[in-house]
C-alpha cells in the first residue's frame, strides 16, 4: 500500500492520497489551503489516478482545495451532511472572519458531485476498504476513516482533528463540544487496536498504543474520569 501525504497551507493541514500501489488509482483526503500543487504534485510523482476525495470535516483548511482538486480530475467529494454547509459557508463555520487577504486565496463551494458519509458505511474505493465512524466534537460532522489490517500493513486510521499525537482538536469554534470529542474518543478510538497508526490532520503520525500511554485526553477516557472545565487544545482551524 502506499500512502504519501504532506502540510498543506497556512495551517499546516495534512492531505493524504491513498493508493493499492504507484501506478494505480488512488482516493485524496482532505485537500486543504493551497493543497492543489502539492496534490497534483504529488499524483504525479507516484503515477496516481484519483477515483474520488473524502473529507474528514469540513472546515476550511481541510476543503479549500476540494472544487479544484474535484474539478480537475472529474471526481466525487464525499462529506458527512452535518458539515456539508461548510464548504459554501466557511465564515459560519467559524464563527469569525478570515481577513480579506487570506479569502482570495480560498475557494469557496462545492464541486459538481458531492456524497454523504454515514456512521459506519464502508466505501470500497479505488480497491481500497474505508470504514467510517461519526465523531463529533471538533465539528457535528467529523468523521474518522479506518483501513483494515493487511498481511503486512496495520491497521491505519485517519482521525482527521479528532485525535493528534499528544492532542485532540480544539472544541470552542460553532459545532465544537468537549462532552461530545470525549465521547467520539472513547467510542471511536478507545476500541482501536495498539498497533493501529494514527494519520492526524495535523502534526506527526502516532499509533493508538502511543497515545493510549501518553496522550492526557484519551488516559482520562480511558480512566472514566470527568471532563471538568479542561479546555481543547489549540489545534488546526
């Protein structure tokens, strides 16, 4: 399996394309601010073709680039629906402006094709198998995307800004809520085997095990203790 991916944009957001192999067809995932270069890039470089993209949430600084991307390649984008609004209204979707220098560099809108994700479909794409989970918390609409264990690949998890090496997405923008990322954490990650790999829309790839030991959100969880007044972290949008 190959998996190739880089930061994209003013927020650093990671895009992933996924495929059996170079050479084959591959799907994109969450192409952000200023992505399409690197998207395109990237394709070439490993001789892919995309068959569609998949957006974990839709904030902006992980769509921004999904109506070219989309365009480009004759593709579908699919989204959950609670945040399929997003991709037309990325001001409502933080509650705040952008400035005007950074909203000409966004483009904001849906591609021609657009497919909406549900708790625990499973989407055979490009030969590829991706379960999806609803996680709310960061937005009403997160979602995460799991790949099955093969013979010599574990399990890889695509946790979009529920999950982050040391972290969990930030919970105070419109749609956010503490209550529920801690329950997506337990109901969409606690369950995860270690050795499954984490690929996060920011920061470093991680595993379960890792962040199971270490991370101070999934240990509180993990313990059954109370969220309390703990405020998010800072993370992504």
């Amino acid at each position: 399996m190959l998996i190739a991916g880089f930061p994209a944009g003013a927020w650093g957001t990671n895009c992933y394309m996924v495929a059996p192999a170079a050479g084959e067809e591959c799907v994109i995932i969450d192409p952000g601010h200023q992505a399409t270069r690197g998207v395109e890039e990237t394709l070439k470089k490993h001789r892919l073709k995309p068959v569609a993209v998949i957006l974990t949430h839709g904030h902006i600084d992980h769509v921004a680039s999904v109506v070219p991307v989309c365009g480009a390649h004759d593709v579908p984008a699919w989204i959950h629906p609670e945040d399929r609004y997003m991709m037309s209204d990325p001001e409502k979707a933080l509650g705040r402006s952008f400035g005007m220098p950074l909203m000409g560099e966004l483009t904001v809108g849906e591609p021609d094709d657009v497919r909406e994700l549900t708790d625990g479909a499973r989407l055979k794409l490009a030969g590829l198998d991706f379960t999806v989970a609803h996680a709310p918390g960061h937005t009403k609409g997160s979602v995460t995307f799991q790949m099955p264990e093969l013979a010599d690949v574990p399990s890889v998890f695509f946790s979009g800004d529920l999950l982050f090496a040391g972290s969990i997405g930030r919970t105070d923008l419109p749609g956010g809520s503490h209550a529920d990322m801690l329950q997506s954490l337990a109901r969409v990650c606690l369950p995860l085997d270690d050795s499954t790999v984490v690929l996060s829309g920011h920061g470093e790839q991680t595993t379960i095990g890792r962040e199971r030991a270490t991370n101070p959100y999934l240990r509180e969880v993990a313990a059954g203790l109370e969220a309390g007044g703990t405020a998010a972290p800072r993370r992504g949008m």
